[in-house]
C-alpha cells in the first residue's frame, strides 16, 4: 500500500512546519499551506486521504475549507484542530462532515492516533465500496443451466476467469456468449475493473479504430479533443469483443500487434501507449471458414484462440428449459406465474433458432398474453405450433394423385411464405387470382 496522503493547513508557521516534518518522519506523504484558498488550490490538483485543518484561518476558515474540499473529494477524511475548544465549533464541524476534532494545543502522539484512524475508516470505506459494488455486479447477472452441457462450459469459464490468456466464445446468437464473458470477468480478480464491450461491426473501420484505440485531437475532421479509447477505459479489467467475425481487415491487424504486445497507439498520436487489459472475444460465425476464405486475419484467429468456449444451442441443451423458465417468468411483472404442462411440451418440441433470448421473450409475451395464473401453448404464439417451418411441410406419399401434389404444394409454399398470397402466387408462378381460386378449391386453410 502507498503512503497515506496528508493535507495540512495551519497558518502558524512555526506549528505548521514543526507537524509537517514530524509527520514525514512518521512515513506519511504531506502536502501544506498557509491558508484555506491555497489548501483548496491543492486540493483540486491532487488526491489526499485525510485532511487536518486549523478551525481558525485568515480569509476562509477551517470549516468552510472542509465543506468546499469535500465537493472536490468526498472521500477525504477530515480533522478539525479547534484552538477554542468550545464544543459549539466542534459540533458544527462534525456535522460537515468532519471525521474529528482535536483541541488546541493538542498532543502530537495523539494527533498522530486520530489520523491513524481516519485512515482506517477511509481504507475500510473504500473496500466496502469496492465490496458494494462487485455484489452489485454479481447480482446484475445470473447464469442458469444444469444440463451436462452447459455445465462443462460454466465450470471450464471458471477454470479460466483468472488466467491472462484471450478467450474465443463460439456460439449461435441468443445462446449466452455475452453472459459467458461477463463471467469470466467477474469470476475473477479483475471484477472491480471495468468490463467493456466493444461490437466490433457496428461501426466503419476507421471510427471502430478511433473507438477502440482512441484519438489525437486533430486526428481527423472533428476531433477537437485528445479521447481515449476503449482500450484504455477497461485498463486492468476486460475488453469484449463482440462480433468479432465482423471486424474490418486493416483493423484486425491493429488488434494483433495489440494482443502481442499490449501496446497501441491513439489515431493520429505517436505515442506508444501500453494496457494489461484481457481480451475476450465472442463470434456467432464459423471462424475457421472466415479464416479459409480470407476474411479473417489466420494469425489473429490463432491468437485469440488461445481457449476457446463453445456454447451449446439450446436446442442440444432442453435440460436446461425447466430453470430457464422459472428464471425468465421470475423475471416478469407476474412471476407467480406458471406453465402449463402442453405449452411446456411445445417449448420442448420446438428448436430455438434464437436460442435463449428467443426463449426469454416466448415467455415474456407468454406472461402478457395468458389471462389466468397459467400461460397456455396458444399464449406462446410458437410458429407452427413447435414445429420448424421444414417439418411442419405435409410430406407426399408418392402414389397420390397430381391433384394431391398440388394441393400439399400450395399449402406448403403458403405456409413457407407465413400465408402472404403475394409471395406465394409468386414463388408459385401463378396469379393472386388463380391462387386464391386454388386455395377455395382445395379448402386450404391457415
Ligand atoms: N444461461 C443463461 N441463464 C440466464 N440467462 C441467460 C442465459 N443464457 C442467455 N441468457 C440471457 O439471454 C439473453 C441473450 O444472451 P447473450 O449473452 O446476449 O447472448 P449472445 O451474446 O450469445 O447473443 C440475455 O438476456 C441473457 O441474459
Ligand atoms: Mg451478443
């Protein structure tokens, strides 16, 4: 740990300079001054951990000093040495926001005490903070599964948290990558650093750069200011990359010489700058075929695929409905209530092409749309009642009748194009007219 800031002001020279060295001596870092318009002037330039302020001061006073300093620095601790010790100023000190008083003329080894325990207070108060504040982050979170497949991706994300090495999720979209890599960063010893998502397609390559990398001023037309990147917003804590397959060739080389050395530098900028950020990326692309047709940098691809996370479809996990479910509806305006057993069958004869945010929202319009306490099959609006489109299609036996072949190839381009007759009549080759005359003949219905 770093020395304990002190701030002192005092306007009585000699007092001043005799507690400045005693408290060097004493292995604290000290900073003073004179007056309360000069102690102000430090305080807006540097950091202290505890102040001790002469109540009498010429010009502004010890009182208002700890008022106007705790509007530049909260966390300061401040004692209040009172000359008077009348109870009244001590009082009013406290209730400002003082730490303490000590009254003139004070002891020093008590005054060494006091500061001793404002620093303490201020050192537990900035881990309870930091405590707060990664609960909080726990909380925001949860990740529910235990089917045998999902569970081996939890417990190799836990394996890994700690470790420096980038980390490559693979997964269809909706399956969890994001969730994934916010574990990864929460789990381990970085959680109270930042956690920053970049989507490496959102934007064209030379902005994705200024975003990522950060900018000079002047780099280009509108940057008026020097801007930080990304990059060096998640200092210690963890880049995500998300949508990586969609990240701009002249880019991924930038990120390569990133990855290898952990320097960069800003658009427009000489300056070498240097992270120990981790770097975890996620793709919903097939990256070894990115890579096979020139789209994907191969050495970038090798190095961020140090360790690689495959999340599971939902579709391969269906062990992983029933808690998924009772999270989701827990989650809602009305979470007392339940599935009934037929929408529960449908949800597991249907094949989540969303995956898990698909099956979030199922539920949560399920919970809008249901009347009583149970949210029905009809309350899921599945398409085609579980099915995919493919399997819904009526198959042909092929001893039927040319008539028989026409009417199930109707019904099944209508049902393909979700019963626009448009689209139908013309993926069918036929007029509207005709096809709603086939659709009469046939008795066809949606
Ligand atoms: N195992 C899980 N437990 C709880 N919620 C999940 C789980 N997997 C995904 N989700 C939720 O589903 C949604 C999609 O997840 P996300 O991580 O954004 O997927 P991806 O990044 O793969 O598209 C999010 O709201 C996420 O919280
Ligand atoms: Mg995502």
């Amino acid at each position: 740990m770093s020395a304990t800031r002190l701030l002192v002001v005092d306007d009585e020279q000699d007092l001043l300079e005799l507690l400045v060295r005693r408290l060097k001596r004493k292995g604290f870092d000290v900073d003073s001054a004179g007056t309360a318009e000069d102690a102000l002037e430090l305080v807006k330039k540097n950091e202290y951990d505890i102040g001790v302020y002469d109540i009498r001061l010429p010009g502004m006073d010890g009182i208002e000093l700890l008022k106007e300093t705790k509007k530049v620095q909260p966390d300061i601790e401040v004692l209040i040495l009172t000359g008077h010790g009348t109870i009244d100023t001590a009082i009013e000190a406290m209730k400002v926001g003082a730490f303490d008083y000590i009254t003139k003329p004070y002891n020093l080894s008590e005054l060494e005490l006091t500061i001793g325990k404002a620093a303490e207070n201020k050192a537990l108060k900035e881990k309870n903070d930091s405590m707060k504040k990664i609960i909080a982050q726990h909380n925001g979170f949860n990740i529910i599964g235990d089917s045998a497949n999902f569970k081996e991706v939890l417990e190799m994300t836990r394996r890994i948290a700690d470790s420096e090495v980038p980390v490559l999720i693979e997964g269809e979209s909706g399956t969890g990558k994001e969730l994934i890599a916010k574990a990864l960063h929460y789990w381990s010893c970085r959680a109270d650093e930042p956690f920053v998502p970049v989507n490496s397609g959102a934007l064209p390559e030379h902005l994705l750069e200024s975003e990522l990398f950060g900018h000079a001023r002047g780099a280009f037309t509108g940057a008026s200011q020097d801007k930080k990147g990304l990059v060096e917003a998640a200092k210690a804590g963890t880049l995500f990359l998300d949508e990586l397959g969609e990240m701009p060739l002249a880019l991924q080389v930038k990120l390569l010489r990133f990855l290898e050395t952990g320097e960069f530098r800003r658009v427009g900028d000489v300056r070498e700058r240097h992270v120990s950020v981790r770097v975890v990326a996620a793709t919903n692309r097939d990256m070894e075929k990115e890579v096979a047709e020139g789209r994907f940098r191969e050495d970038l691809y090798y190095r961020l695929n140090v360790v690689k996370l495959t999340i599971p479809p939902l579709r391969e996990r269906k062990g992983d409905l029933p808690a998924l479910i009772e999270h989701f509806i827990r989650k809602t305006k009305a979470p007392s209530k339940r599935l009934s057993s037929e929408a529960f069958a449908a949800l597991e004869d249907y094949d989540f092409p969303g995956n898990v945010r698909e099956l979030s929202h199922l539920i949560e319009r399920g919970v809008l749309l249901s009347k009583g306490s149970m949210i029905g099959a009809e309350d899921l609006l599945l398409p085609h009642a579980g099915k995919t489109k493919a399997e819904a299609q009526v198959r042909l036996s092929p001893l039927c009748s040319l008539e028989e072949v026409e009417k199930v190839h109707i019904d099944n381009a209508l049902k393909q194009m979700n019963w626009n007759k448009t689209k139908a009549a013309d993926v069918l080759g036929i007029s509207v007219r005709n096809l709603y005359r086939k659709i009469d003949q046939y008795g066809l219905k949606e």
